[in-house]
C-alpha cells in the first residue's frame, strides 16, 4: 500500500510543482495502472499545505477501505490565516465601530422606514446612542436588527436623502476625529522612519497602511494626500463622507435587489467592500482561484502540477486502463474541480491529446462547494460529454447562518462573507455573487439569469444531487456537518462519499 504522500500532488503559486516532482508523478500515475477506481481528491482553500497533507493522511485510509485508490492535490492559499487574523481586528478597530453606527442608522430609517414618510423627508432615523445600544448586543450573541421586517418593497436612496446624510456626516466629530487618527498615524510613522518634513501620501507611504487601521492601503493613501501639509488637526472628512454615503446606498440597494444578508451582516459586508477589500482577503481568494486556474495552463519555464498529471493519466487511459474516476472537492477545491473540466473539454477538442474521446468522470462530489454560481452552472451544462453523477453536500441555510465565521461579530458563515464580500463581478469589480454551496442562494427566487435558472434546474430534476446537511436521507444520501470546514472530517458526509463509490 503506497504511502500518502506518494499519493500527494504540491504545487505552490501559479500551479508549479513544489515538493512533487516529475518523477514522482510518473510513479504515482504508474501505480495506478489497471487500477479499478481512482478519486481526485481536492482538499479546501482555507488550509495552508501542512495542514492539506493532514486531510491527505486522514483521507487516504477512507479511500481505500471503500475500494479506491485516491490522488490528493494539496495546495495552499492562507487565507484562513488571514481571515482569523485581521477581520477580529477590523471589526474591533475604533474607525470601523463608527462607521458601522454611522452607516446601520442611516440604512435603518432607509430601509425599514416608510415610503410616504421618506419622502417627506421624515424617515425615522435612530440616534447613533440607540444603535449603539442596538449593535451592542452581537457581544452576547444576539444578531442586531435581526427581528425587524422588511417592507416588501424598499425605494433607492434619492440624492437629496444622499445630501442630507453627507450634510450630517461633515459635521460629525467623531469621525473626523477617526479620520484624523488614521492620517496622523501615517505621518508619524514616516518621521519615525525618516526624521524628515511630512510630505504628500503618495511620496510617503506607498502601497503601505496606517498603523491604526487595516483600512486598504489605497485608501490611506487617498486620505493622507488630503491632508496636505499644513495642520494635521485640518485633515478633510470628505472623502470618508463620500465614502459612507455611497455604503449607506449600496446597503439599501442590495435591500432593494433581495441580495442583503440581514442588515447587520449587510452593513459589515459593504463597509469591508468600500473600505478594508484589500486586508479582508480578497487579494488572497483571487489569488488562491489563479492558482487553481494556473495548474493546468501550459508550462512556460516550469511544470504546471495539475497539467502535468493529467498528461500522465491521459496517455495511461490511452493505453488501455480505464477506471472509474470520481472527483471529490471541499470548498475551493470547487473551483479547482471546475478549471480541471475545462482543461478535459481543451484535451477533447486537442487532435494531438492522447486523452481518449469518450472518456468521462463517474462522480462529481462537491462538499460545500465556494465557486459560484456562475463558475458551476457551466459545468453541469456538460454533464452529458464530461461525467455520469454529480452530488453536492452542503449544509441549510440555518445551519449555514449559524456557523459564524467571526463569532460575536460576524454572524454568517465563510460563504456567506466570499458571496458578499470576496468575490467580484465579471468586469473584476467587487460584487455580491450566488455561491453555489449556498441554500440561501438556491431558494432565492429573487436570484434570477441563465446560470441561476440552468443551476437549479439541474439540482432540482434529481433529488439525489442535493444532500442539505444536516441530514439523513440513507445510504450515499446523509451528512451530519453544521460547519463549514467539517464536511470532509464528518462521519456521515465520508460515508456517504465511501457508498457512492463503492457502489
């Protein structure tokens, strides 16, 4: 029996090979000549590499107790290490406390006030003392704002509304003392650097933050250039007014649209979107869906991990062994499964790939799958030419918006913030998207389009390509998972997986 790591596949940044070579992919795709079933297995985008190797180890015995042999891609984004890190910090910090009061009263007398009475200029809007008190209780586990309704329908917000707010937020102290902080820590952090004259941000700081905030360092920037270089105390709250003002809008229009996650959530998710994108992991998520896009690219000066392999396998299939082959992705390893399909539909369409013609996956396995809805609908489209089945174990929407990825302050799970904080749209702008794991997403009759309309079609026509964890629906058909990161350690989702391929 092969060890588990000769059953790993490493690769690091851009898909390279990192500690798997060449020759250990050759024996690999070898051992598994005349070999009846096979599983890809692609671990989550979550864990660094150490701890893919860990789900490699756990894993392989599972797989081969059910009669498969398993290849493990085990790759490594960080960004649970930076969400973990930074977002507690974020959240706690000074600026983004007063932000957060700002933007939820004014959104609160916008979204939850009534039509006539926001007309007349008249929209009851709460004193920042009453949303304090309000936003208070996250602390002890209450989500704010949770038990009150939303009208069915809720109006934009007009611009002599956007005015009146901008009025009011020009003169509030409080944040322009919170402004102010953020650029006297930038300038003080160069003198401490250079014993020289503060001098415009742009000369200064550079793709540098302020040591207060984790606000995008663009930002910064923008906010340290406005302070010139006369007196600190004069620093102009413009830009953050424009700023919150163009938040307060896009909270009611995402209430407007069906797209919120509850106003507390929704208010947390814009503000990172307008203010802190860069340190809320959004770089890292793009990054990390590169990297699962870059493996199977053709190589340049270096082995791509993923193209590499299936060049391998694609002559071993040529040459006579055709097992069984299932793919099994947690999380990102979604989109990791989804990149490797168009890689195939390329070999098909490729005169010179030895890949054979008719060859087709089994299964396709998704376990709380992090790609969109977008990025998936294509895929099942070719589910007559690429595979036989597909079955995604996901967690219900209650479940999912009880597993809060930042407890006490975040109360919505890690795809509820990728869907209203780390993704973007299809011109690279930062946009609320459908994530395809989500039962939220999947019972929204507001989330309309052919994706959305091809995507649920396909899960509907078979009740057995949705398993809602928790859940027991018998054999091949149960999960017991009420966290995202634990549909590849729960009981009843490995035996569940174990059954589809032993059967």
């Amino acid at each position: 029996m092969a060890s588990f790591r000769d059953r790993c596949i490493h690769s690091r940044q851009g898909g390279r090979l990192a500690s798997t070579t060449t020759a250990d992919i050759d024996s690999l795709v070898a051992g598994l000549k005349d070999r009846p079933r096979v599983v890809l297995h692609f671990h989550g985008g979550l864990i660094d590499d150490t701890l893919g190797f860990a789900t490699a180890q756990r894993l392989a015995p599972v797989y081969e107790a059910a009669g498969v042999d398993p290849v493990f891609f085990v790759w490594s984004s960080g960004l649970l290490e930076t969400l973990r890190g930074n977002l507690p910090r974020i959240l706690n910090e000074s600026v983004f406390r007063t932000l957060l009061n700002r933007v939820t009263r004014y959104a609160t007398g916008a979204v939850f006030g009534q039509p006539g009475q926001r007309a007349l200029g008249a929209a009851p809007t709460p004193s920042t003392r009453a949303v304090a008190a309000e936003l208070a209780r996250v602390r002890s586990g209450q989500e704010p704002y949770a038990r009150m309704i939303v009208p069915p329908d809720v109006p934009p917000l007009t611009e002599p509304e956007q005015t009146a707010i901008a009025a009011e937020l020009s003169a509030d102290t409080e944040l322009a003392e919170r402004t102010r902080e953020i650029v006297n820590s930038v300038l003080d952090e160069d003198k401490a650097q250079t014993n020289e004259p503060a001098v415009a941000a742009r000369e200064v700081i550079g793709g540098r933050a302020a040591t207060v905030t984790l606000m995008s360092p663009d930002v910064v920037a923008a906010l340290a250039d406005r302070a010139g270089t006369g007196e600190r105390a004069l620093v102009s709250t413009a830009l953050v007014v424009r700023k919150t003002v163009r938040v307060v809008a896009a909270v009611v229009g995402r209430f407007r649209q069906r797209t919120d996650h509850g106003l507390y959530p929704t208010v947390v998710e814009e503000i990172l979107r307008e203010f802190y994108l860069a340190n809320a992991g959004a770089a890292i998520w793009d990054a990390m869906k590169r990297q699962t896009a870059d493996t199977f690219t053709a190589p340049d000066d270096e082995i791509r991990a993923g193209r590499y392999f299936l060049d391998r396998f694609a002559e071993l299939l040529a040459a006579g062994t055709r097992p069984q082959v299932t793919v099994v992705g947690h999380s990102a390893g979604a989109v990791f499964i989804g990149n490797l399909l168009d890689d195939l539909v390329r070999r098909r369409a490729a005169v010179d790939d030895p890949l054979p013609a008719d060859f087709r996956l089994r299964d396709v396995v998704l376990l709380a799958p992090a790609c969109t809805v977008g990025q998936l609908a294509p895929v099942v489209r070719r589910q007559s030419e690429l595979f036989d089945r597909f079955r995604m174990f996901t967690m219900t929407d209650p479940a999912e918006r009880a597993d809060h990825l930042v407890p006490f302050l975040y109360p919505r799970s890690l795809l509820y913030f990728i869907s209203g904080v780390l993704e973007r749209g299809p011109a690279g702008q930062s946009a609320v998207t459908p994530i395809a794991g989500m039962q939220h997403w999947y019972l929204d009759a507001a989330a309309v389009g052919p994706d959305s309309r091809d995507l649920r079609g396909f899960l509907r026509a078979d009740p057995e390509r949705t398993v809602w964890s928790p859940g027991d629906g018998g054999p091949g058909l149960s999960a017991g998972a009420r966290s995202h990161v634990a549909f590849d350690n729960d009981p009843q989702v490995l035996a569940s997986v174990a059954a589809m391929l032993a059967d």
